[in-house]
C-alpha cells in the first residue's frame, strides 16, 4: 500500500519541519500547515531545492472549517491524502494555583480539538480509499504527569484515548494510527511558557540533559510509516538516553 502524500500541521519549526523534510525524501508530496505563512513558504523552497515536493497552506488547527479546507486542497492538489501528521501543539506548563485559565484553554483548543479537527477532516478521504496512516503527537507527559504538567498532561492523554479508540475503530482497514511520544526535545515547544517558577526549574534541571533533536522524532515518524500494511506501530515512546523520567 503506497502512501504518497502527507499533511503535517504544526510544519512551521521544530518537529514538524523535521517531519516534513524527512517524508519528503521519501518522495511523499508533503503539504505544510501552520500559522506563519511566511515560514511555511521558506520550507516548501528548502524542499523544493532537496528535489521533494511541497506545498503550503496557513491554517489555524483550532477552525475545524480550515482543516476541512486543508484536507480538500491537499486532496485537489495531489490526489489523495494518505498520512496526516498531527503535531501542532502548545506546552505552556505552569503550576495550577497560577490559574492561568487562557493557557489552559489555548491547550485545550490546540492540543486536543486540533487533533480531532485533523482526523474530522482527512477520514473520508483515507475511508473512500480504503488507506491511510494517523499520526498523532503525544508526549512523554501522557506517562509520567510531573508537578506544573497537570495541564499539558491531561491534553497528551486525551490525545492517547482518542488515538488508541480511532485505533480500534479502523482495525478492520487499511487505515493505521500511531502515536509518537517525546520526551526532551530541543524546539520552540518551551518558549510558550510564562510561569517562572516553572521556567527556573527548567534551567536548573536540563544542564545535565542532552535533548532530542528534531530530526530523531522525524526519523521514528518515518520509521512508523514505512512499515508494511500488515504492521501498524501503535506507539513510539522516544526519550533522550539520560532522561529517567
């Protein structure tokens, strides 16, 4: 079964840059979505100039219309939508007495409704074909729930339930779904986060840690979908050697 393109949201930096330069050397045509256009832009040139195939739409995961919207063009475009690669995602942690409601809900919105708005908008076109391959980005914290994670953890669970029930629904297709899990990774991912407390901790604690790079998630997503299609990887748990937790 030949998968010939994939979406990626969250396309614009980190792991799903990544992502998207690793499948496209798999000559998969990879249509890239996030927020900033401009960024996307560059990266459908650097892969243009890698001899893959890109292009790119500004979509905001939050608007189940604009990942419909996605879904169809992808499909007018190339011919078919074969892999999405759920991976926009928000980590801004805090401690829960810091009430921080607006970074809740922002992680809600973006963490689990834009999973669900992905896998909305692509399933009748892998349904009508009979194939396809889910990809949806969890976390480590969906394993292990630290002190300021409540949050962030809760929406990398859900993330985890609706994999593993889509997972189950689709068994009796050529339909696949996997779930890739990072532990410590080096991308913007820590930016998003406000609360100094938690911003301190993380200083004093990832001196001794060699994170992941980008391109070692985009390798186990490559990995997950090379199998043939009577393999269907259901997770893929990838911490940095020296990360206990």
């Amino acid at each position: 079964m030949e998968l010939n393109t994939a979406i990626i949201t969250g396309a614009s930096s980190g792991i799903g840059a990544a992502t998207a330069k690793e499948l496209a050397k798999k000559n998969i045509k990879v249509m890239l979505a996030a927020r900033r256009d401009e960024r996307l832009k560059e990266l459908k040139q650097e892969i243009e100039d890698m001899g893959g195939t890109a292009e790119y739409k500004a979509t905001d995961v939050t608007s189940a219309e604009e990942m419909e919207a996605l879904a169809k063009e992808t499909n007018d475009t190339f011919g078919s939508v074969d892999i999405l690669v759920n991976n926009a995602g928000l980590m801004p942690l805090s401690f829960m007495n810091k009430r921080k409601l607006d970074e809740w809900n922002k992680m809600v919105d973006v963490n689990i409704k834009g999973v669900l708005h992905g896998i909305y908008a692509v399933l009748p076109y892998m349904e009508e074909k009979n194939k396809g391959h889910i990809i949806n980005t969890s976390s480590v914290a969906a394993h292990k729930i630290m002190p300021g994670s409540a949050v962030y953890s809760g929406t990398k669970m859900a993330v985890h339930g609706i994999s593993e029930g889509l997972r189950g629904e689709l068994a009796n297709t050529n339909i696949r779904t996997t779930i890739i899990s990072p532990g410590m990774v080096a991308t913007e991912l820590t930016e998003t986060i406000t609360d100094e407390d938690i911003l301190n901790a993380f200083k004093n604690n990832s001196n001794d840690m060699q994170p992941l790079q980008s391109q070692d998630i985009a390798e186990a997503v490559g990995y997950a979908i090379d199998q043939p299609v009577h393999v269907d990887v259901n997770e893929v748990v990838v911490r940095p050697s020296n990360q206990s937790l």
